[in-house]
C-alpha cells in the first residue's frame, strides 16, 4: 500500500495563508505524501465564485509553487461540470487504487455532511481529516454523531492501514482569514499582502482579479 495522500477542495477565491496553513500543517501531522489542492470548477452548495476558473486555478499554482509537498489537482476544472466530491473520489481512486485517500475539510463541512451528493459513500472511498475549531461543538445525535461514533479514531495510523473508512479530528492553527473580506478589501483598493502569499498578491494586480466591476 501506498503512502496516504491528502484531498483539500475549495473554491479559493482567493486562495489564501488560513487554506494553505491548514494544507501543510495536517500534511506534517499525518505524515502525507503530499496535499492535492483542488479547485472546484463550479460549486453546487453556494454561490458561484467572482473569480473566473481559470484565475482561481493560476492563484493556486502560485501560491504552492515553493511548496513541493503541495500539489495543484486540475481534475474538477477539466471536468466542467459542477464539483461534486464523490466523481472528484472516484476519479483519484481509479487511478490510485492502493493510495489511502484523505479528504481534508473543516468542522462545518462535516456538521453539512448530509447534504452532500452520495454522503454515504464518501467513506467507501476515502477517510476524512477533519481540522478541528474549538468553537464547534461535535454532536452527540444525528447523522454525523453516528458516524463519528462509528469512525472516529484517534491515531493517523489508520489512515495509512486502511484505504478508506476513517475519520481523524486533527486542531490546526486559527487563521481567521476571510475570502470574502479579502475581496472586499481588493476591490476598495486595499492591500492584502500578508493575508495570502506575495505570488497571489501579485497575479490579482496584474490581471485585475477583483476589481470594482466585478463586486
């Protein structure tokens, strides 16, 4: 069996240091081979990104151009069609048979997990990393406390015995760094320098990304 890799989607408008923070720091944790950041092409949950798919695609590449062990995954972005993460899992376990798969997400995505296409198979097809918020409070009935219940472990060694199947809760650091105030700020003409990396900095002001007529 392969090393485990870990699976961390987003719209990343714009990607900034609270996704690539939480990207690294649970790749060091867990001991992954690596991180593919993926780039959803059009997200089904919420509303669409302001930036087009393609920039949000180059901002990612930028921002983990120095980082070797994050990578960038254009699958969701060839495919074209709205990101549901089940095709996503199933498309890297075709071709990653004996990879264990670890789909990183938040807290909240979990406590959302029941509305997601296919929830319940999502386990069949990779463990989940979930980075913990101390202001969540796990619950104790539902769906996702029986799963919990079920999956929960308490050592990153599972992930890598098993292909599938597990859930790891895992504290990162508490970036609270917003998407939308970052957009907000560069449209008004603000700089975000240190909120995201210098690379993603730059690509926005040269291609315009979040200007006054697209907010």
């Amino acid at each position: 069996m392969n090393q485990a890799i870990g699976i961390f989607g987003g719209t990343f408008d714009p990607i900034h240091f609270g996704h690539l923070r939480t990207a690294l720091e649970i790749r060091q944790a867990v001991e992954l081979a690596e991180v593919r950041l993926i780039p959803c092409y059009q997200p089904v949950h919420r509303q669409l990104p302001l930036a087009s798919a393609p920039d949000r695609l180059a901002m990612v590449r930028a921002a983990v151009a120095d980082e070797p062990t994050l990578t960038v995954d254009d699958c969701e972005m060839i495919r074209g069609t709205p990101s549901y993460t089940i095709d996503t899992l199933e498309t890297l376990r075709a071709t990653r048979p004996n990879t264990p798969l670890c789909l990183i997400m938040g807290i909240d995505a979990l406590l959302g997990l029941p509305g997601w296409h296919r929830w319940q198979d999502i386990l069949k097809l990779a463990h989940l990393i979930v980075a913990h918020r101390p202001q969540y409070q796990v619950p104790r009935t539902g769906h996702v406390a029986t799963l919990l219940k079920a999956r929960l472990q308490t050592s990153p060694l599972a992930l890598h015995e098993n292909l599938a199947g597990n859930i790891l809760l895992h504290p990162v650091t508490q970036l609270e760094i917003s998407a939308t105030y970052l957009r907000r700020q560069i449209a008004a003409g603000g700089n975000p320098r240190y909120l995201l990396p210098d690379a993603v900095c730059d690509y926005i002001h040269q291609h315009g990304v979040y200007s006054f007529t697209q907010l």
